[in-house]
C-alpha cells in the first residue's frame, strides 16, 4: 500500500499516480475489458461523486461496485433496494430506550465511506428520496437532528433498465445528485472466454486487498482539487450547459450542480492523465456521462423523436465548437 498521509501536502505528481494506478489495477482483477467503467468509478471517488451504473443484469454492475469497494480500506456496505425496503432501513431511526427513558439513533446502511446501492429503481420513490440529503449535503436529518456521514463518502448505485419488470424510474431530483452515469456493456469474445476459464471455481474479490485507505482517498481527492481550471474553460463549461437548457430537443436541461460536477470531474480526469490543467477535450470527454441521465427530451419535439439524450449532448459538442474559442493552452 502506497505510503500516504492524510494530508495533501505531502502529496505529489508520482504519488498521485502510483495510488491511483494501484485502484485502477486492483478494479481491473475483477473487471476484465472495462477499462472505461474502472475509469468512471474512480474519478467518481476522487472528485468526491457519487456513480450510478445502469445496464441489463449480469454484465457485471455490482461486481464493480464491490471491487472498488475492496480496493478502499474503509467501512462499506451494501443495500438490496427491494420494494419493501423503508426510509429508515437507509438512514436510521430513533429506538427508545427504557433503561434511559430516551430516544437512541441507531445508524441505518447509509453510514459506510463506501455505499453500494444495489438495483436502486426496485424500491418505491420514498425510499430512493431517502439518499437525497445524503448525498447532496453528506448527513441526514432524523427527528430533526442531523447525523454527519463518514468521510470520504461515495453512493455507487446499480440499476435495471427501465423496460425490466418491477423497476420504479429515478426521480429528476435524484438522478441530478449522480455525478455520472455509465453502461458496462457485454464483454467481448475473448474476454468473456477468459472470465470462463478464470473463474469456474474462483472469485476474483476473495483475491483483492485494500491498496488505499480511507485518510489516503481524502489526500488523493485534495490533491485533484489543486488542478488548475483557466476562466476560458470555465466559460466552456457554462457554455456547454447553458445549450442543453436553450435546446429545442429537451424539456429539462443540465442543473448548475451539473456544470459543477461536470468541471470537478474533469479536474480528477486531468490529474490522472499527469496534467495539473483541464483542456477542453476534458469536458467534452466527460459530457456525456455526466449530462445525459439529467437531460429530458422534449415530448413535442419532432426533432426529438429517435434520438436518445446521447444523441443531443453530442449535436451539442458540435454546435458549441464551432461558436466558442478555447486556447488548448490552459496553464
């Protein structure tokens, strides 16, 4: 395990990327040919996001979630959103006790510096409202007192496409708390095969140990802050974001929490490709995932029809291009 305090200061370049490289490489024991999905997940945890992970069941969305879970010496747990689960099995209730004649909070599933939300759209709107305040503001709120989260603190969500039976669709207000959202995808042929042969009788997370604690993660995200961020890809940024909200193809476009998240990613993005600047290719990487699950199509849009949000964030890229100036020098 690399040698790192809890503080930034006595982090560096080299540092940086040897603590990264050792999560990257540990995900990937278990994640084999997603090397995008590994990416995802730990820029999520280092620009201090929360990650949701949608696609069919068995492509491998919670094996992900618990990999990187195992790479992170700190408390983890997991949640199975069913439609019985309540608000208070996620955030924790108050119990009297009769020794004290007073009320106790006993601490729900939502207390772990890692939390795997396993298939998050089977539970009712109710409960999946439960993480919102803490995933915005990092506490929750029980008969009126609020109970701080661990830190660092990261919701890694799993979710069935809509068309699948018994899923309930995310609110706008909590898919817009999800800094990114990815598709893992079938594996390929030779990687399917691989997986066939490597894991008749083993599995792969028995094999991982931590490489990075939690004080580590906490240096590691004060140091992607320190990424330079030049006022000309600011204004890109808000430029990019202010289109979604003028197009004609969409209902509801990126929130400013959005543009935030959109430029916190890409400073994590940066530093884990050695550069302590953002360039605009950054952003323009990053768009899609962090803007396309907050976009809804407009249903009177003739335009809009046959096209997914992916199709208008990229259309977005184009016209954005070819209208607004950033220096790729952005020291």
């Amino acid at each position: 395990m690399p040698d790192v305090t809890s503080t930034a200061t006595a982090m560096d370049a080299a540092l940086f990327a040897e603590s990264t490289d050792a999560i990257v490489t540990s995900v990937s024991r278990v994640i084999d040919g997603k090397p995008a999905a590994v990416r995802a997940s730990l820029v999520c945890l280092l620009a201090e996001g929360h990650l949701l992970i949608e696609d069919v069941p068995g492509v491998g969305k919670t094996m992900l979630a618990r990999a990187l879970a195992a790479s992170v010496e700190a408390t983890v747990r997991r949640i199975q959103f069913t439609p019985d689960l309540l608000p208070g099995d996620v955030t924790g209730v108050s119990v009297y006790n009769p020794v004290d004649r007073e009320f106790e909070f006993k601490q729900g599933a939502i207390f772990a510096h890692i939390v795997i939300a396993d298939e998050i759209n089977r539970s009712s709107p109710k409960t999946q409202s439960a993480l919102l305040e803490a995933m915005e503001e990092r506490q929750v709120t029980v008969d009126g007192t609020s109970h701080v989260l661990p830190d660092p603190f990261l919701v890694v969500a799993t979710q069935n496409p809509l068309e699948m039976e018994g899923t309930y669709a995310l609110p706008e207000a909590q898919r817009d708390r999800f800094m990114m959202r990815i598709s893992m995808g079938y594996p390929d042929a030779a990687d399917e095969a691989l997986m066939l042969r490597q894991r008749d009788a083993v599995n792969p997370l028995d094999a991982l140990s931590p490489v990075v604690d939690a004080h580590q993660v906490r240096a590691l995200i004060e140091w992607a802050r320190t990424v330079h961020v030049s006022p000309a890809v600011e204004e890109y940024a808000v430029s990019l974001a202010r289109a979604t909200r003028d197009h004609p193809d969409l209902r509801l476009g990126a929130s400013p929490r959005a543009t935030l998240q959109l430029v916190r990613a890409a400073k994590v993005w940066a530093a884990l490709d050695g550069r302590n600047f953002v360039i605009p290719d950054d952003l323009v990487t990053l768009l899609q995932p962090v803007f396309a699950h907050r976009l809804i199509p407009a249903r009177t849009s003739a335009a809009s029809r046959g096209h997914s949000a992916a199709d208008t964030v990229a259309s977005i890229v184009q016209s954005i291009a070819g209208t607004v100036r950033v220096p790729l020098a952005t020291r």
